[in-house]
C-alpha cells in the first residue's frame, strides 16, 4: 500500500484539509477561477476584503509589475455587505471547503457590526479581521501600527462573533510580534502575516508615481525572505496558530513557511501568474511528505533548526 500523508491541519477551530489557502485580494470570491482548478482541493479561501458599504477603491492606474513582485493600490475594492450576502453566498453553498471572510472597516464600530452581520451566516467559517492594508488613507492601516489600536478593534469583533477569528497582520511596523501578542491577548484565534510591504514606483519621463495613489502594497518573491523572517519571529512570541503569506509561489516556498511555525500558508500574487498554483503547492507539499516519510503535518511544522 502506497504511503499516503495526511495533510490536515487546525487553524484554531477551523480545520481544514490541506494548509493551502488563497489569500484575500488575489482569489476573487473563489467563482472566477473555478473554471481554471478544482476549488474544492484547496484548504480554504479567504474572499476579497468586505466593508459595509460598497466601494470603488483607488482611481488607476493601481497596478504595476516590479522586480520579483507587483505594487498593487486597489484599495480595497468590494460589492460591500448587503451585495456580498445576495450574490455571493449562493456559490458559497455549493463549495466544500471553508470560506473565510476578510473584513475592514474605517471605524471599531465598523468591524464589530459587520462581525455580528456574518455571525449567522453559516457559509461563512471564519473571520479574518483585516488591520494591515497600507493602500486605505484612512481606518486599516492605523489600527495595524498601533498595538493598544490592534487591540481594540480585535477585542470589539471578539466580542460580536463566535466564529474563528484570524487577523491579518501589517509589516510596515518596528516590532511585529508585539502587534500579534496584543491581538492573541485580545482574543484572536490565529495571525496571518504579512501583508503587503509599501512601496513606490516612478516613471522616469514623467517624473510621476506610476501609481495614481502613489504608493502601493509589494508583493510577490521579492518579499518572500521578510515574509519568511517575520513569520518566524511571531511563531516564537504567540501560543496561537499563525498562517504564513508573502512571495509564495511554489511548494518549496510553502514548506519553507511550514518548517518555520505556520499552520498553513496563503497563497496571493502566485495566483495572477498561474491560476493553478495552489493546487500544484499541494500536490508538492504531499510529493515531499511522501518522500521524507512524513506522517502528517504536525511533523512538518515548526520543524525548522536553529
């Protein structure tokens, strides 16, 4: 009989069946790109950020490629609450896997009504409290700084919902892990880290930003080894699961996050470049698992030696 890992693993009570998820920005609401892989061999998906309201995010250009990565200033962008709940949870309904849902607000009461808004909603199976957006000038990016903001806005969504509770962390700080002790101590079931890194790009003949919010969030391998780096540093400060985003793009790069402490991975930018990355970072994680004679994933994560 052919040996045959087992993948599964626990994001506080969210339990999913490989440690692959999409991260939120990159995958749409899952539906656009079905047609391009089977959704339902992934761990999860975490949707497009939701606020309240719709809106429009940033004016373009709001894109532009880099060395090893993309600057992207969307902003953003969503169909808001009321849209999200008519249009969107049909397909959710057909899916097998998790969907968890990325939200923002400018405001405490914000989030927290938006975390009661979702509480009943049963396709729904987690929460992930996004603090971390370099790209909004007001709300997100002030309460993902400020350790005493952090918590704040993580004790109000705490205090509104039951479901897991994931929170998106900012690298654009001094101290990271002083921003996830905060947030665990607040009542956040997980971290995921990082999100983008702000950053800049000029166009030389016009002596103009390319980008029309002028700065932007960077992604992609370029910022892997901070990603990397920083998970790890988390991993050492936190009794709570952290899931590791930034740069991953192969299932080298997955495991790389495993081996440091992370539960499970993200995967963002990748899926612009190849739709099917995700489930070919599966099959890689499981190739591997097989060829070291690798059990299950608790024998994988944190294994790192220093």
């Amino acid at each position: 009989m052919p040996f045959e890992p087992d993948l599964c693993t626990d994001i506080g009570s969210l339990k999913i069946q490989n440690p692959v998820m999409t991260a939120s920005g990159t995958f749409g609401y899952g539906q656009e790109f079905a047609p391009l892989l089977d959704i339902n061999r992934l761990g999860a998906i975490v949707v497009k950020g939701l606020s309240l309201t719709p809106a429009a995010g940033n004016p373009p250009p709001r894109i532009v490629e880099t060395a090893s990565g993309m600057l992207n200033a969307i902003g953003l962008e969503n169909v808001g609450l009321e849209a999200f709940v008519e249009q969107k949870l049909p397909y959710f309904k057909r899916l097998k896997i998790p969907v968890v849902a990325n939200i923002y607000g400018k405001t405490v009461a914000e989030y927290a009504q938006l975390a009661e808004s979702l509480e009943a909603i049963s396709e729904i199976a987690a929460l992930e409290v996004n603090i971390s957006c370099p790209n909004v000038k007001a709300g997100g990016v002030a309460f993902g700084v400020d350790p005493a903001a952090a918590f704040e806005v993580v004790a109000a969504v705490r205090g509104r919902t039951t479901k897991p509770m994931l929170v998106k962390l900012s690298p654009n700080v001094t101290d990271i892990a002083q921003i996830a002790v905060q947030v665990e101590k607040a009542g956040a079931d997980a971290v995921s880290l990082i999100n983008t890194i702000t950053g800049l790009a000029v166009d030389i003949k016009s002596r103009r930003p390319i980008l029309a919010n002028i700065t932007g969030g960077l992604s992609g391998p370029a910022i892997k080894p901070v990603a990397l780096r920083m998970v790890w540093q988390v991993c050492q400060a936190v009794n709570i699961p952290v899931v590791g985003i930034g740069g991953i793009m192969n299932a080298t790069d997955a495991i790389e996050f495993l081996m440091v402490g992370a539960a499970a991975i993200q995967v963002g930018t990748a899926n612009f470049v190849n739709p099917r990355t995700s489930v070919e970072i599966i099959d890689g994680i499981k190739a591997f698992m097989v060829q070291e004679k690798i059990a299950k994933m608790s024998e994988l994560i944190g294994t790192l030696v220093v």
